[in-house]
C-alpha cells in the first residue's frame, strides 16, 4: 500500500460530460502529479502542484484542470469528455527531503471509459 | 531533453530462469534513472534507482540494475524469475535539479513467467 488514495477506481461515462477524480496524497507529502496511462501513448504527465499551488504542467488539456486543497488532497477535473480521453488516471505524491528525487508513490489509479 | 527506450514490449521467461529488461537512455544531464513496476491493477512502485553513486544498485524482489555510461544503458535483471514477478516494468530518466514533474516514462516492457 503507497498511501496514496483515488476514487473513484472506476468510471464510465459519455462524450461531452464532466468528471472529478479525488486523491489523497500519503501523509506529509506536499507535492502531488497526475499522469495519463493509455495504451498509444504510454504514462504522460500532467500537472504537478506543491502544498496548494501549481508547479508544472506537462501535456495537459485545456479541457482538463487540477486544484490542490488546503488540506493537500487533489481534484482533476475534466470536461467536455471524448472517447479518446478513456484512459487510466494516477495520481503520485512525493516528499522533498534530500536523495529523493524520482521517488513517486502512486495510487492505484482511477479507470474512466467514456462512451 | 532526455529520452527513454525499453527495448522490449514484451519479455517471457520460465519461473527460475533469469530476467533482463533492457533500457537505454538519452539524457543532457548525469541521469538519474529509476525502474518501476507495476502489477495488474495496481499503481506503480519505484524498484530501483541509480543517482551517480555505485554503477550497480540493487532493489527490491532481488532486481538490480547496472548504468553504463559507455552504452547509455541501464538494464535490469534479476537471476531467477518468480511467478509473482509477473508485472510491467517502467524504465524512467530524470531530468535533474531535482524536479520529478521531469522524469520521462518509457512505454514499458511488460514480463511474463511461465510455470
């Protein structure tokens, strides 16, 4: 168990809607990533945010937005739903302490199929 | 830029026999690189991790993977496979300065083994 908590875990829905994916980071992380899984195009990051604010956008949709909450846990929200944006949605934390650097832990992911 | 290669999508092995996924990189920086594995349904966990120390780290699971400049590789191995090595394993470079929003995925090799 990484520590890191998404719901929902599966999700389906049809083209032109709106989601929200919720995760927890573990305990005193302060920074929190989402990264897209599909099949073509392999992990692609998303959007990182550090204790509240945003740190680094990767290839990221502007139908799609993150937030990150006082109390660290983080939203991303996506609309305007196609059937290509069916994929597996992570969401990672890690600690900013000395010597680790690239360690993410991961959650178990969030499904959505959109129809 | 940094980049990644798995040289294999796939990877089938017998339960005992030894395991090598191949990685090579590309990267302007002294890399760090990491190996993740990810078992069915689940998220990612960090396995292993070279940051300029000893060229041959050890990991868990008894994995270990060996950086050599020379070939710009980073190949991971284990000397016998066990069923519940059973998973995709994600070769990853990082950009450096300490910033994991620039870690770059490859796109996985996925092993199987075999009774």
């Amino acid at each position: 168990d990484s520590g890191v908590t998404q719901t929902p875990k599966h999700l389906i829905t049809a083209t032109g809607q709106r989601v929200t994916l919720r995760c927890s980071p573990r305990s005193g992380d302060l920074s929190v990533y989402w990264y897209q899984q599909s099949l073509d195009q392999g992990l692609q990051f998303l959007i990182q945010y550090y204790n509240g604010e945003e740190r680094a956008k990767g290839n990221i949709l502007e139908r799609f937005s993150a937030q990150q909450f006082p109390d660290l846990h983080s939203e991303l929200n996506l609309s305007s739903l196609e059937l290509g944006d069916s994929a597996l949605y992570f969401c990672a934390s890690s600690a900013h302490r000395r010597g680790a650097d690239g360690e993410l832990f991961f959650g178990e992911g969030s499904r959505l199929t959109v129809l | 830029a940094q980049s990644v290669t798995q040289l294999d999508s796939h990877v089938s092995v017998s339960e005992g026999t030894p395991v090598l996924l191949r990685c090579n990189y590309s990267s302007s920086y002294s890399p760090s690189l990491f190996w993740y594995v990810q078992h069915p349904n689940k998220g990612l966990q960090l396995l292993l991790k070279y940051t300029s120390a000893a060229t041959l780290v050890k990991g868990i699971n008894g994995f270990e993977a060996e950086f050599k400049k020379s070939e710009t590789s980073f190949h991971l191995t284990k000397p016998s496979a066990h069923m519940s090595d059973a998973a995709e394993y994600f070769c990853v470079v990082s950009g450096g300065g300490g910033s994991n929003y620039k870690l770059t995925f490859g796109k996985g090799t996925l092993l199987t083994v075999n009774p």
